[in-house]
C-alpha cells in the first residue's frame, strides 16, 4: 500500500509535467487545427535555456536565494521561449497557412530535427547536469519499512500544472482575447470580418503555447537534474499521446489525459517492466484511436447546419 | 398625415440630403478575381447615407463575391472602394471592419460552438466591449429571440434564429453601414418577413444605412430606396425600388412566381 501510495505521487508529477506540454499541443491544435510537432523540442529547448540561466544566477552570479533564482529562470526562460515560438510561427508555419493540411505538418517535423539538431551542436551531445538545488521533502507517511514522501518538487510541480490549467482555461473561456481564439478555430474568415487580427492571435497562441513549454522545461529540469538534446522527443510524443487521450483542443483534457498517461508509466515501471512503460504509454494510443478518435473529453459534434 | 405618408416625406428628404453628400460607400470600376476567373468586372455602386441598397441578381452573378470584395476577400485587383471618404480597397480585413462598417455575410457563419450571448460579444469585439450591456440589451427587443436563446450554443438554433443573431452580432459594431448577404435565403416566409420589418426599423428610427444583397428580388427591392442589378460580374441595371420591381425585364428575370 506504501509502495503505491508513493507511486502514485510519482506518477501525477510525471503526468503534470506531459500534461504541461500537452496543453501547448492542445492550444495550437484547437486554434489552427495542426498538431506542432517541434512543440517536444521547444520544451527541450526552454530546459537547457533555464540550465544555462540556472548556471550563469548560481555559479557566476553566486545568487544563494533559490526563491529568487527560480523565479528569474521561470521569466527569461519564458520570454526566450516565447520568442522561439513566435519566431517558429513565422518562418515555417505562416507562409503554409492556407496550403494543404500536409504541409505545416512536414515543416513542424523539420523544426523538430532542427531544434534538437541546433542543441546538439551547440550544447554537445552529452547530458547536463543540474546540480540539485531543492531536496526537501514532505514525509506523508512512515512505518518500519517504508517512507511516503512528496517533495517540494514535486508538488511544486503538481501546483504549477494545476494553477496553469486554470489559467489557460479562464483565459480561452473567459476573456476576450480567448473568443477571439475560439472565433479563429471556428471560423477565421468570419473573425476577420469581426475585426480580428487572425494572424496576430495565431501568433500569441505559439507564444503561450511555448512559454507553456518553457515552465514544462524548468519544471523537467528541476525535477530530474538533468537534460539532453533528445528529450524533447519522447516527452514530446507523449504529452502529444496525452492531448488526445483527453481530447484534442480541450485544456482540460490535456491535463487529464497526461495524468493518465503518466500513473500508467509510472505503475507499468513499478509493477512490471521499466523496459515497457513506453510500449504501454503508446499503447495506450493506439486503443484511444481506435475506440474513442475525440478522446475522452473531446468535443462532442453534435452541430446543426 | 398619416404614417405612411410621414415616412414617404422622411425617406424622400433622406434622399435628398444624401444626394448633395458624397456616398458613404462607393464602388468604382471594381474588379475581382478568383484565380484567373474574373468574378466582378468594373462594379459602380454607390450606397448614400440613410439609404436602404438593395443588389439583386441570379445565383451565382457575383454579389457576395462583390460584399466579400468591400471587406477585402478577396482585394480588388481594379478600381476603388471607399468607405466614409477613406480609400479602403487595400487594407486587410480586419483593419476594414474596424470602420463602423459590419456584415452579416453569405451562409450566417454563426460561431456555433459559441453561446448566442459569446457571439454577440464576438460582434462588439471592435469596440473593446463598451457599451455592450446596453448594445445586448437593444439586440434582444429587436430580436426577443435572442434573449430566450441568450446562453445556447449558435450552432443549436433554428436558421432564422441564426440570421437574427448574424444581423445582431453585426449591429453590435454600432456599424454605420450594415452589410447583409442573403439574409432570406432557407428561411420561411414569416420568419423573412419579421427579419425584413426590423431592417426596415433600424433605418428609419434609428438612420442606419443599409446594403442588402438578394435573390429574394421582391422582398428586397420592396424594402429598398434603391437597387442594383447584376449579371455574371457587372451591374447592368439600377434605378429606385419601385422603378426596377415595374421594369418589365426585372419582373421577366427576378419576379418570376409572384410575390411570396
């Protein structure tokens, strides 16, 4: 019981962290309709933005209060981000709006290479380390044999994720710039004729969606200490698994689904085979396309015309 | 006198005082293309303040595509469309409709997974939302529909339901211009006609001008001050309302099976 209480914690931090990212999946997908697969080398990316700046804050600067650190990381790892994704928009998504659905597809996927590709020239091939800067924990439970903790990471982590669903989710529901994404996602020839600036609110949305991926990145970094220039893809696919295991386009169901996703792995680890836990996270893909293609929360289609 | 005969007199000094003003929209020798296909060939339209427009014309002439073309989709590739004196032709779409002027475009394209309430508020989205309690509040005694319906999704309605709202999400510009395309088309006969009464409304009471693109050509040139005729991409009639609905040519062509 111990051990799976303990487990348990360990999978909703991992499935926060895919959540994260599967909401920039999800946002983008629910506003232009197109899955962006560099989105995984964003977040990989903002990881080694916020080591560097982790690095530069500590070891050059010799700042000691983690507080202050943590916090002047989140910011320029999101601004820079954001400004990769701002930038990713223009170069290789714009000019293909419009085009065949195919065609922003293939240039995500080049982004993708490029980004990972960039890093590994730039940065080396090898794993960075992070030395550990918070170790706290909160013993939940003791007994003779077994401890049950939650780190401040962790619920660091779990706190975030939760704090920005809410935003997200009272930002599209709630505020005007929000309509104005939901107007583009529905219709984006009558959102122009409504005044919308089309271009400039698909532009904002790549650049939430990847200061989303910076605070996913940091979060990443933080928790495991350490980051290559391939670790956008594995969590990339996975949160893009989690965004349609919840239903893509829906916030909520991106959160849900990288939970999902997430205690699956972490039990499927614990339980069976660590060899196998990616086989049963894409597994469960697989059965998701299969019996329910809008996920679980998906947007129901009952419309008339 | 009576009150027909009161709003004879207003509609005839409107005209009058909008003869010696230059027009709030004006169309000259616009063409559009789609492809290589020349969709409008040399379009003069005039619409003047306080004026009810009406432009008629078989399936497939071009008169959406000439409403499209106003609001920039596509650009004119000739000639000139000015709008309140400011030369418009050139600005991008969303720039256009930042100008008092609104459209309830071709097909409704009702935000339908967006309440009717969102909706509305989709059509006061270039005002930054002021004055939207009071704006909301006029849209539902001009269409009480609306209010019932207020916190539904758009895509749920019925079709007149969804031209009240089209017609409502575009009013809440508070637009100097209306723009409707084919705002009868699918709908029964009373629903047209309550839909009609309150365009008629909206321009006497309240002066709002009016351009009206329909195939509905009776309804349309019996609401209208003035009309238009189109025939594969060109205007080859115009003249009053009552002028085209007695031309002969008219009434072979549009008015064929009466008066519904």
């Amino acid at each position: 019981m111990e051990f799976f209480a303990q487990q348990f914690i360990n999978g909703l931090t991992l499935g926060s962290i895919y959540g994260l990212i599967a909401l920039g999946y999800t946002m983008v997908f629910g506003i232009i309709g197109m899955v962006n697969f560099a989105h995984g080398d964003v977040f990989m990316l903002s990881s080694f933005i916020a080591l560097i700046f982790f690095l530069i804050l500590t070891s050059w600067l010799g700042l000691t209060s983690v507080a202050l650190v943590f916090l002047i990381v989140l910011v320029v790892a999101m601004l820079l981000t954001a400004l990769w994704g701002w930038a990713i928009e223009r170069v290789a998504y714009r000019a293909l709006r419009g085009s065949f659905r195919l065609a922003p597809l293939i240039s995500a996927i080049g982004v993708s290479i490029f980004l990972s590709n960039f890093v590994q020239v730039v940065q080396g091939a090898r794993n960075k380390p992070l030395p550990p800067l918070v170790r706290d924990v909160i013993v939940l439970y003791q007994n003779e044999q077994y401890t049950v903790t939650l780190s401040y990471k962790q619920a660091n982590i779990m706190a975030t994720t939760a704090a920005l669903l809410a935003g997200f989710w009272y930002l599209v529901q709630r505020t005007p710039f929000g309509r104005a994404q939901r107007a583009c996602e529905q219709d984006r020839r009558m959102a122009a004729l409504l005044g919308i600036n089309v271009d400039r609110t698909i532009s904002l949305t790549f650049v939430l969606g990847a200061a989303l991926a910076a605070v996913a990145g940091l979060l990443y970094l933080l928790y495991y200490g350490v980051v290559s220039f391939s670790d956008g893809f594995v969590p990339g696919v996975k949160a893009f698994t989690a965004a349609v295991l919840g239903g893509i386009g829906s916030l909520p169901g991106a959160v849900l689904g990288g939970l999902i996703i997430g205690l699956i792995e972490t039990f499927w680890s614990a339980y069976f085979s660590i060899e196998y836990k990616d086989v049963a996270a894409f597994l469960i893909l697989i059965v998701v396309l299969i019996f329910k293609p809008s996920g679980i929360l998906g947007r129901p289609e009952v419309e008339k015309v | 006198m009576s009150v027909a005969g009161i709003n004879v007199l207003v509609d005839e000094t409107r005209a009058r005082m909008a003869a010696a003003a230059p027009p709030l929209l004006s169309v000259r020798n616009v063409s559009a293309y789609y492809g290589s296909i020349r969709a409008l060939k040399g379009v003069d339209i005039d619409v003047n303040e306080g004026e009810i427009v009406a432009l008629i014309g078989a399936n497939g002439a071009g008169k959406s595509t000439l409403m499209m073309t106003i609001f920039g989709q596509p650009q004119a590739r000739e000639g000139t469309i000015t709008f309140a004196g400011q030369d418009i032709t050139r600005l991008p779409t969303h720039e256009i409709a930042r100008l008092n002027l609104a459209q309830s475009p071709e097909g409704r394209r009702i935000f339908s997974r967006m309440t009717v309430r969102e909706n509305l508020q989709m059509g006061a989205a270039v005002n930054g939302g002021k004055h939207f309690a009071e704006d909301l509040e006029r849209m539902c005694t001009l269409f009480p529909r609306l209010a019932e319906r207020i916190d539904q999704r758009g895509g749920t309605m019925s079709g007149g339901e969804q031209q009240m709202l089209a017609i409502a999400r575009a009013l809440m510009s508070r637009p100097r211009l209306l723009m409707l395309d084919e705002p009868s088309l699918g709908l029964a006969p009373l629903v047209v006609k309550q839909i009609f009464a309150a365009v008629r409304d909206l321009n006497r009471r309240d002066g709002l001008t009016v351009f009206i693109v329909e195939q509905n050509a009776y309804h349309a040139l019996k609401l209208a001050h003035r009309g238009y005729v189109m025939v594969t991409g060109s205007v080859t009639m115009s003249g009053t309302g009552q002028a085209l609905l007695d031309d002969p040519q008219v009434k072979a062509a549009y008015l064929e099976g009466g008066q519904h």
